[in-house]
C-alpha cells in the first residue's frame, strides 16, 4: 500500500512537471510576422512594431515583404520619436531601393525626422527660441526638403516641403542675426559684419534682412569705416523705407546696441549686464 502512494506521488510531480514545461513557439511565416506588425501599427503600438520588424528584417531580408517593412519601420520610429533612427533608415532605404515608386515619401519622412531632431519635451511643452541655439539638424532637413522638391515636383509631399523650407529659411537667418547681435554687445564689430552679411547676401526675402543691413551701418562706424556705414544706410532705406532702425536723424539706432564707453558693469560680468 506504502509502494502504491508513493508511485502516485511520483506520477503526479512527473504530470504537473510536464504541464509546465514551457511549449515551444511555433515559427511564424513571413506572411504571419507582417500581419502581426500591421496590427500593431493599427494599434498604435510602435514600439512593439518596431521589435517585429527588425525579426520579420532579420528572419527575411530579401523576402516579399522586405520593401514594405522597411517603410513601416520608417514611419514606426519617427512615431516613436526615435528620429534619428528613422534618419539612418531613410538613408539605407534610398542606397537599397533606389527605384522604389515610394522614394519621395522616404526622402519626406527623413526630412521630418531632422526636422524634429532637435525638438525635446521641453520645445513641446513650451515655446522656444530656436534661433538661439545650433541649427544644424535644419540645414540637414532642408537638404532633404530640397531633394524632394527637386525630384518630385508634383509629389504630395512637395507643398508642404517647401513650406518647412521657406520657416527653416527664416530661422536659420534668425540664427545668424543671433550671432551678429552677440558679437556686436562684445564690440566684436568685424565678426558682427561678417555675420550680418550672411543674412544679406545667403538669406534674402527673409525677415531678417533689414535688422542684418542696420547691424552693419552701426558696426561700420564703429570701425570708422563711414562710407560703408553710409552704404549700408542707403540699402536698408531703399529697400525698407518704413524699417523701425533708422530715427528721426537718419542714424541706425539700436536699442540693444552697447553703449561706446563700457561700464565697470560690464566689464566684470563680461557684457552680461
């Protein structure tokens, strides 16, 4: 009677062992990886979808769906906020698939993707000025803005591209204006000019312009250099008749632009006060 209980036991700890050993998944076909991948998509789900496509990429590089997914992949981590991946798939996906019918929407989402880049949750939750940091990221968007308007005039994608390219124009003249009024607070007049002139002859028919052309009428005389100063005067007045940086006298005036004689003020904090 003993002997029977204890092979009962040990027939049952054998039963209840196998029941949780794990079953093995089975292997999903290509077709049955991708469907998964669409219903993650539907669902919002993007970085789940991400995770199937870099299996469906790993398990099937050149299988039917290889084209599709790196297109979902594309647009799954530019929702995930993960731009810079999207950038590095964007730029593999055109080596790779140069005659794809879908090139112009790539080369779009890769000019999205640098275009928020640089956009952190702060830039989300509040306004901020952008001209005053680096804009690198931009300059690598209007490039591909460029490209695709160049290539694929009549894209759907085309109109809002150049309108990214005219505000990406503005601020990037903005940027440069930022730096001449850096360096001209310093008394760093020539690096103001230089700068200035950027605007001018780099970023024409942007808003920037008539402030660049007063920044270097009021640097050139501070250089004694008046004939260029008077120069400049004359372009911003042509030009811009009604601007808000000549006074009544005809002299640029800046309401920012340092005094010539520097407080002890100033010098200690560094032209910060």
């Amino acid at each position: 009677m003993r002997i029977y209980t204890v092979f009962l036991l040990i027939a049952a700890l054998f039963v209840t062992g196998c029941s949780n050993k794990p079953r093995e998944r089975p292997e999903r076909t290509e077709a049955e990886l991708y469907q998964t991948v669409r219903t993650q998509l539907d669902r919002n789900n993007f970085l789940s979808a991400i995770d199937e496509l870099r299996e469906l990429e790993a398990r099937f590089p050149y299988g039917d769906f290889a084209e599709q997914a790196q297109l979902d992949l594309i647009y799954s981590q530019y929702r995930a906020l993960d731009y810079p991946a999207a950038v590095a798939t964007a730029t593999r996906f055109m080596r790779n698939f140069p005659a794809n019918e879908h090139l112009d929407y790539v080369i779009y989402m890769k000019g999205l993707a640098n275009y928020n880049m640089e956009r952190g949750l702060f830039d989300r939750l509040m306004r901020t000025d952008r001209a005053a940091r680096d804009l690198s990221s931009w300059r690598d968007a209007f490039r591909d803005f460029h490209e695709l308007v160049n290539r694929y005039p009549d894209s759907e994608y085309a109109p809002d591209a150049r309108a990214r390219m005219v505000y990406i124009r503005n601020q990037l003249a903005a940027y440069e204006l930022h730096v001449a009024r850096y360096y001209a607070r310093r008394g760093a007049h020539v690096a103001a000019v230089n700068r200035a002139q950027q605007v001018v002859i780099h970023f024409q028919e942007t808003p920037s312009v008539p402030e660049a052309l007063a920044i270097m009428s009021r640097a050139y005389r501070s250089l004694g250099e008046q004939e260029l100063s008077e120069r400049s005067l004359a372009v911003l007045n042509h030009n811009w008749p009604d601007n808000e940086f000549v006074n009544s006298r005809g002299r640029v005036e800046l309401s920012w632009w340092p005094r010539d004689e520097r407080t002890w003020l100033s010098l200690i904090t560094f032209d910060l006060l």
